[in-house]
C-alpha cells in the first residue's frame, strides 16, 4: 500500500488537496483526509508518501516516440527510452516503427513486444508501419498487424501516392485504427534542412516549404472525406495546416493532431547554426506559425502534445547543420518546459497542459488510462511545481543528449513516477512517511 497524502490532484478536470491510496496496481481510494488507523486497511505497513504542496497528475501520455531499437541502439533502447520516459513523467508512450528492420510485419512485431516485455519501465505501446520497409510502395498487411499495434505510421515520411494512401485509410477504417500521418510532399521539401523563411533567404540557401506540410495535408483530407478513415496528424507546424484542420473539424471529420514542444516554444529566428540540434523535421517555423500553434493549443484545434523524441548519437549531430539527421529528444524536457515558458508566463493554463499529456490522448486512443480514478491503474507522476532546476543533458536517462534546450532554467521538476503501483522514478522507495 501506497498512500500519497495532500497533494494537489488532477481529477474531474481540476486540481484539488486530496489524498491518493494505491492497492497494488490500482487506485483504491481519492479522498480527503486518508488516515492510518488501527485494523484499517491502511495500517503502520502502509508507504507514505508526503505530498503537500506538490501536483499529483495521472501518468503522461506520449503517442509519438523513437526508442531507435532494434537497428539503432547507439542511438537508444527500449530500456533508456522507457527510462527516459519515467524521468519525464510519463507512464505510456507508443513508439514508431522506423526501426531496423521497419516493423512491418507480425512476426518483427512479436519480437518487440518480447523487448518491451523484458526492458521497458512504463507501459509502451507499438505503430505499425504503412508501407513496407516505410518505402511507400506496397502496404503493410493490416489485417496481420491490427491487433499488435496502436496506429500505422510512416512516419519519417509522407506517402507520396495518392492511390496507396487512400488504400491505406481504406484499410486502417475497417480495422478500427488510426493512420498517423507525417505529411511531407518531398516534391516541395527542396531537399533543404531549415523552414523556407527569413533565415533561409538571408542564407541564399533552399529551405523546406509550407507548402510541403500543408499541401499533402489537404490532399489526405480530401481522402478521409472518401473513406471515413481516423487520421491523426503527426507534428503539425504550419499556420495553413492548422487552418485546414480547423475545417476538417467543423465538417465532422475523423481528424486530430499533436503539436510538439519545439514548435510552440522556438521558431527559425531562435536557431543557433552552430549547433545542429536546432535540426528538426518539420523544422522550427516562422515565429507567426509558432503563435498560431499556441493559438491552435488554446482553442482547442490542436488535440495533444507529443515529443517526437528522436534521439541521435552526439557524433551524428557534431557533422554540422546541413549534414546531421532531423530530430532533438524530449521525453525528459517537455513538461518542465512547456510548465515555465508557456503555463508559469500566463499563456495557457496549468490544467490545459495536463489534459493534453494524459486525458486527450488516452481518449483519441482509446486507452484505459489518462485519468485519476478508484479502480484505475496507478500510473501516476508527482511533480514540484517550485523546484527549480537547469536542463542538464549529462543528466538524462536517454542516451540522446541532441537538444537546443540545454542549460535552460525551469521549473516544475518530475519527482515521482509510478506505473501500475511500482516506483519507476527515481525507483522503489521505502516504508514510513517520505518527504519530498
């Protein structure tokens, strides 16, 4: 027995002073005033944990992760990317399938499951891909696979076929799965590593379009409007796809869409060439698509944040701007940062980022978690709201360090995190009352 006692609590969408009991791998109780009292179930055994003046929140959520493994594991494992993952608050994440070899097919899928059985401390759930070897040539068979996965993505990649990719909404609509989609038109990419805006021209060099996000979007839009099919949008970026998801919404459309913390906190202006972890894919916009995406987070037509946590080895990124790979990590800055620059400045509100890392997804997903609730599992994150800290990437579990946001100040440090009534943040602790 857990008990978590005069925390701040994340229920019915609001934080209130409860106290959280967890039985094992559940949530007995949410109440008020939970005591220890003789021949009481909670009793001298049971663990205290004091809370007071901390958040208690359900554990995060995140759909959109690149644990690297198996092909790439000098980039990351499902054992550090998990742990990465607990150190970041979350409980459940879902990884994408450009692995090594692309998880295609049931058979690579059961293999995962056995690593993700055997490594993983949080709850990880696995995306097929669309097309086989993520080449964008011949479908996956999704019959196979539907059971073994959350979702199908290509992600890393758009699909460029019209026709494929109406087949694959097709198929993933009689599934009852989602295709999550990186829209990228690789005919209006220029090839380029930077947003095609000020910083580009100033550079006399090509940069990746709008157009690129925004066009493929309306051109998939068009085909959730033939098929019914669920879409989900992967890391949207520009003002013109927002736009268009806005419209999909008011005509009823199965669509949804994630934002990622880069692209709500930095823009092109903010990048450092010097430092190739600033090399993103969509890249950091212009500062007019950063604040329509805030806008898109505040009203609601952007669903949910996810990382995009890709990590890279520290000689892939030192191979300067133009020739190091597209991605930074996340899972262990995004609620510190987004809590600091976006929560503590007054531009949204505390619980607006809580529903977005753990109800909204658990919802979009059909996921039974997401929410603090007796019978629930315990999958939990405590958080100091006051703890003030310095991104320090020597510290991370992830074996990636590629991030531009090292040596920010923030506040809001992740002290607890517990999947299923087990400790796996900083770990198991110990009997009698802990103060944090």
């Amino acid at each position: 027995m857990i008990l978590i006692k005069g925390g701040r609590v994340f229920v019915e969408g609001k934080f209130q002073e409860r106290d959280l009991l967890i039985e094992g791998q559940k949530i007995r109780a949410i109440e008020k005033d939970l005591e220890i009292e003789k021949d009481s179930i909670i009793n001298e055994r049971t663990r205290v944990i004091d809370a007071r003046g901390k958040l208690v929140c359900p554990g995060f959520i995140d759909l959109h992760v690149h644990l690297r493994e198996p092909g790439f594991t000098h980039k990351e494992t499902i054992a550090t990317g998990s742990r990465a993952a607990a150190r970041g608050g979350f409980t459940t994440i879902a990884a994408m399938p450009n692995t090594e070899p692309v998880i295609d097919q049931p058979g690579l899928l059961e293999e995962q499951e056995e690593r993700i059985a055997r490594d993983a401390v949080v709850k990880v759930y696995s995306h097929g891909a669309i097309t086989k070897g993520l080449k964008g040539e011949e479908l996956v068979d999704f019959g196979a696979m539907a059971s073994l996965v959350l979702g199908f993505s290509d992600d890393g990649r758009g699909v460029q076929d019209r026709e494929l990719m109406k087949k694959a909404l097709a198929e993933a609509k009689k599934l009852d799965k989602k295709i999550l989609a990186h829209c990228e038109d690789e005919s209006l990419n220029n090839q380029a590593y930077l947003h095609e805006g000020d910083l580009s021209r100033k550079l006399g060099i090509k940069g990746i379009s709008s157009a690129s996000e925004y066009q493929q979007l309306a051109r998939d839009l068009d085909l959730v409007r033939e098929t019914g099919a669920g879409y989900h949008l992967c890391h949207i970026s520009t003002r013109e796809a927002l736009d268009l998801i806005r419209e999909a919404k008011r005509e009823g459309l199965p669509v949804s869409c994630e934002v990622t913390p880069h692209h709500l906190l930095l823009a092109d202006q903010d990048i450092d060439l010097e430092d190739a972890d600033y090399k993103m894919n969509p890249p950091l916009r212009s500062e007019a698509d950063r604040l329509a995406m805030l806008e898109g987070v505040l009203d609601g037509s952007i669903d949910i944040i996810a990382t995009d946590h890709a990590p890279h080895h520290v000689e892939e990124k030192a191979r300067g701007f133009a020739e190091a790979p597209f991605g930074i990590v996340g899972l262990e800055t995004c609620f510190p940062l987004l809590y600091t620059y976006l929560v503590l400045e007054g531009l949204i509100s505390l619980e607006r980022l809580v529903e977005m890392l753990t109800l909204k997804p658990a919802s979009l997903f059909n996921l039974d978690t997401g929410v603090l609730e007796p019978g629930r599992d315990a999958d939990i994150t405590i958080i100091d709201p006051e703890a003030g800290f310095v991104i320090d990437v020597e510290e991370f579990s992830s074996l990636g360090k590629n991030t531009p946001f090292k040596g920010y100040q923030c506040k809001g440090k992740i002290i607890r995190t517990f999947v299923q009534g087990k400790e796996v943040y900083p770990g198991e602790g110990r009997n009698g009352v802990e103060k944090e």
